[in-house]
C-alpha cells in the first residue's frame, strides 16, 4: 500500500539517477523557458519531467502575476511597485531552477514548487 507522499508526488526526486541526470540536464534547465520540450525531446526522464513540473507551475504563476500586476498596476507607485517585486521574483525563480536543474539539485522552487501539475 501506498502511503499519501507518494500519491502527491509521483514524479519523487530520489528517483532519479546520475545517467538520467548526465543526458538530460539541459533540457531540464530548458523546462523552465519552455516547460512541454522534454516532453518532446526525452519523454521517459523522471528528472526532466520532474523539472517540466516546475516550469509548467512557475508558467501558471507568472500568469497569476500578470493578472494581479493588470488589476493594480494602476495605482500608482504602490502598484508599480508591488509588480515589479513580483516581476523580480519570477526572475529569481527562473535563475534558481536553471541553476537546480543543471546542478542536480532535487529541490522544489522557493513557496510555489511543492504543486504536482504533471504525473
């Protein structure tokens, strides 16, 4: 029987191997640019998929910041300056999946990266 971990994460992180690792890293690092390609390019990696996880929830996340940063950008200064704080850290988010994916680090993004989209 399986326990409830492994129901939230099918796709769990200690699965991986270094040979998985080795051939797919940059397609790993390139999921958080264009999250379907190791779909395409390496469908059976539990490693690039795990990382296409992450860029298809940061991918959702920046379309929640565009909606927030549409409805208050107006306001002025407050507004400007809550969206580009939010701007920023999805910039910082993209950096620090890029820097995971290539390094072999099994680490969900800061606050958003414990959401499962893809199984």
């Amino acid at each position: 029987m399986k326990n409830h971990e492994e129901y939230e994460n099918p796709i769990s992180p200690s699965e991986f191997d270094m040979e998985d690792f080795h051939e797919n890293k940059v397609y790993a690092a390139l999921s958080y640019l264009i999250f379907f390609l190791p779909f395409i390019t390496c469908p059976k990696s539990l490693y690039a998929r795990y990382h296409a996880n992450q860029g298809l929830v940061l991918l959702i996340s920046a379309m929640l910041v565009w909606v927030i940063t549409f409805l208050i950008g107006w306001i002025p200064v407050l507004g400007w300056l809550v969206s580009s704080l939010l701007h920023l850290t999805l910039l910082i988010f993209v950096i620090v999946g890029i820097y995971h994916a290539l390094t072999n680090k099994k680490e969900p993004l800061p606050i958003i990266g414990k959401f499962q989209m893809i199984s």
